[in-house]
C-alpha cells in the first residue's frame, strides 16, 4: 500500500470506530507520529492529508522545522520533554501533549513567559502506574490541571496516556475508559475556569481504534502509516 492509501485506511478504520460508538468521526484527530522519518516523508504525509503531525525527539523535530517539513499541518511534541529542551520546544509547536510533571509545567511556563505567548498543553497520565513511564498518577492530576489554569502563559487543553502494552485484542479498553473518565471529571471541575479542555489524546498504531471507541480525539499513529521502524543509528 502506497502512502496514501495507507492514510486513508486509517481514516476509514477511525470513522467506522466512531460511528460504531455514535460519535461523529470528525471530533477524532490523526496524528502521525513521525519520529525517524524523513523530511520528504512527512511531506508525502501532508500531502496524502495528514493535518498534524507529532515529533518524539527534539533534536529530529528542530532538522525537520529547519527544512520546513511540516508546512500545511499543525506540530505536537508527543515525546518526553526534559526541561532543558524546554526553550527549544515552546513557541515551535501547537501542542505539547506530554506535561507529566509540576516541575516541566513550571519550566514551559517560565519559557513561554519570556517569549511572551500562551502554549497550548496536554498533561500526560501514567495510567498504568508503569515505574518506565514518565507522567502524573490518576490522583494527582486535579492538582497539577488546577496549576496549569493558574499559568497565565499556559494553557490547558486536556489530557494525554501511554497505556501498558496490550495483552490481547481489546486489552487497554478498560485503560481508555479509565482516562475518559479523567477527562469528564476534570473537564466539570475545571468547568468554572473559562478553560477549553477539549482533547484527549489516546491510542496508538495498535489499538487506536479501541481509543476512539473509548473517547479519544487525538490518535498518534506511526507503524500503521509509514510501517515498522527502522533501527535508530547510534552515532
């Protein structure tokens, strides 16, 4: 299957996911995960009509800013971000999906003061309580959510999970649910901040179908575009 082809197979697969749950398929994002992907590429993607796309690794994302790959879609950081790329992040994209911490919040914020701009965030939930996984536990994320509404150069548009790996077909469904329901919560606590809490960010290449099922609207899809990757060089 040729690129395009790819692209809108997974479309397809997201809208007959949608509809199967009653939800309209518009409400649902791809996101192609571009990590290790060339600049060409991610312009075949964009082209193929893919409208975000979202980068692991800052030092590929900044070589793909400087080439211009990413005219025509919006850019999410979709990676774990350590503080000290924080300024090389804030500002470059529309979306920094994985705020996991107080301490990276309170560096965006400081980074998007000086630049004198608000960036859009996602707070990263450890949802499988995985000790590998960076993010915040489920009973934490009220107080950093309410922290984020109080940074006046920050601004909170939902929540973002890498669930365990799946065993079986269907086995994160009950970690999506899981994270919805987050959503929902947060979303009515948050209700008397004038917040827009509108995404929720779940679902990868093996179980994005059960993430739209489930409630997400933003799907980060990498293998089942551009297929598996090739091994990263160590230089």
């Amino acid at each position: 299957m040729s690129l395009e082809e790819k692209v809108a197979q997974v479309k397809a697969n997201i809208a007959a996911a949608a509809r199967e749950v009653g939800r309209d398929p518009s409400e649902i994002t791809l996101v192609a995960a571009t990590k290790v992907q060339t600049s060409d590429t991610i312009r075949q993607a964009i082209a193929a009509g893919i409208t975000v796309c979202g980068e692991n690794r800052v030092q590929e994302m900044t070589a793909h800013l400087d080439d211009n790959a990413y005219a025509g879609a919006a850019l999410h950081f979709i990676g774990h971000l350590q503080t000290n790329k924080v300024r090389q992040v804030v500002g470059r994209v529309d979306l920094i999906e994985s705020v996991g911490s107080e301490h990276l919040l309170d560096a965006i914020e400081a980074q998007a003061a000086k630049l004198d701009l608000v960036q859009d965030i996602l707070l990263e939930v450890n949802i499988g309580g995985e000790a590998s996984k960076s993010g915040i536990a489920p009973e934490e994320l009220l107080s950093l959510a309410q922290k984020a509404v109080s940074c006046p150069h920050v601004h909170l548009r939902g929540l973002m999970a890498i669930p365990p790996v799946a065993e079986g077909p269907q086995g994160n469904r009950p970690f999506f649910a899981r994270m919805h329901q987050l959503f929902v919560d947060i979303r009515q606590k948050m209700a008397d901040n004038e917040v827009n809490i509108d995404c929720l960010s779940m679902g990868m290449s093996g179980d994005y179908q059960d993430a739209v099922r489930e409630g997400a609207t933003l799907v980060r899809v990498g293998t089942a575009l551009f297929g598996p990757r090739p091994p990263m060089q160590h230089t």
